[in-house]
C-alpha cells in the first residue's frame, strides 16, 4: 500500500479509519495538530460520563490504539506514519482528564497536549526513540496527556490559569 492511504482505504478499513482519526490524519500539514482537534468533538461527547467511566474509556482507548496503530503501521509498511492520529487522540482525552470542563480549559489543554508532544521533552522523547510498535505510538502520547495535564494542574494551583 502506498504509504498514505487514500480517504476510500480508510472507510474501507476500520483499523486506518480509527488510525487516521477519520480522515483528519490525512491532512497534508500538521496531521497531529488536526487529529487533535478531530478529538475535541469526541471528548465532549466522552466528558458527559461519569468520571469513573470516563477514565475506563480512555483507558481502553488507549489500550485497543495499541493495536489500531501497530496494525495500521504495519499495513503502511512505516513504524510512525505522521497520519497515525489515534495516539493524538487518546493523549488529548488524558490531558482533559485532570481539567475542568470550559473552552478555556480546551484551549490550555489542547496548547499543554500539543506543546509536549511536538518538543517532547524527557522522558517523552526517551519512550519516542526507544519502544517499538504499536505500544511505542501510543506511549509518548499518553506521557505527553500526563504531563500536560499535570502542567495545567500546577499552574492552576499557582493561580496561573
């Protein structure tokens, strides 16, 4: 397959249309960026669980991307194709996790998410270079939810935000 799908491939494949977070991996600058804000949309809908069932969702989320993008990246025949946005979404719902529901809070989350993703600094970029796979996809993103999450924790408790 060439290495970016077309938009029919992915409907006619559920594991690169989850991948490719329904098309919005396919855009041909910043794939993450839109995947990112292909997810806000997702996370409203996901907000209004309980928390409890919130956390499970995005916990198996994160574990099925496991699989969605190790398949899809092995379908491509790249280990991390840039259109492979299901980890974006996952690490956008963990950051939202520890954040109150508001647009401002969308706006610092999805900023915080995609500022530690992009830089990606230690141990994000350790786990990025180092674990294959499709566990190696998901897993900086999921560091990276945490540590944006955690930031906005911080600087809400210094009154910053």
């Amino acid at each position: 397959m060439d290495t970016k799908p077309s938009f029919s491939q992915l409907v006619r494949s559920p594991v690169l249309l989850l991948a490719f977070g329904f098309g919005s991996g396919l855009s041909p600058k910043a794939p993450g960026t839109m995947g990112t804000v292909a997810a806000i949309p997702l996370w409203y809908l996901l907000v209004q669980l309980p928390p409890q069932t919130y956390v499970l969702v995005v916990a198996i989320c994160a574990i099925i991307g496991i699989f969605i993008c190790g398949s899809a990246a092995d379908k491509l025949g790249v280990h991390d194709h840039g259109g492979i946005v299901w980890d974006e979404f996952v690490g956008f719902w963990i950051t939202m996790a520890f954040l109150p529901v508001s647009y401002v809070s969308v706006l610092i989350g999805f900023i915080l998410f995609r500022l530690f993703d992009i830089f990606k600094p230690w141990p994000i970029s350790w786990l990025d270079k180092n674990v294959g796979g499709g566990l190696g996809i998901m897993i900086d993103d999921i560091v990276a939810g945490l540590a944006a999450g955690g930031t906005f924790v911080l600087l809400q408790s210094l009154h910053l935000v």
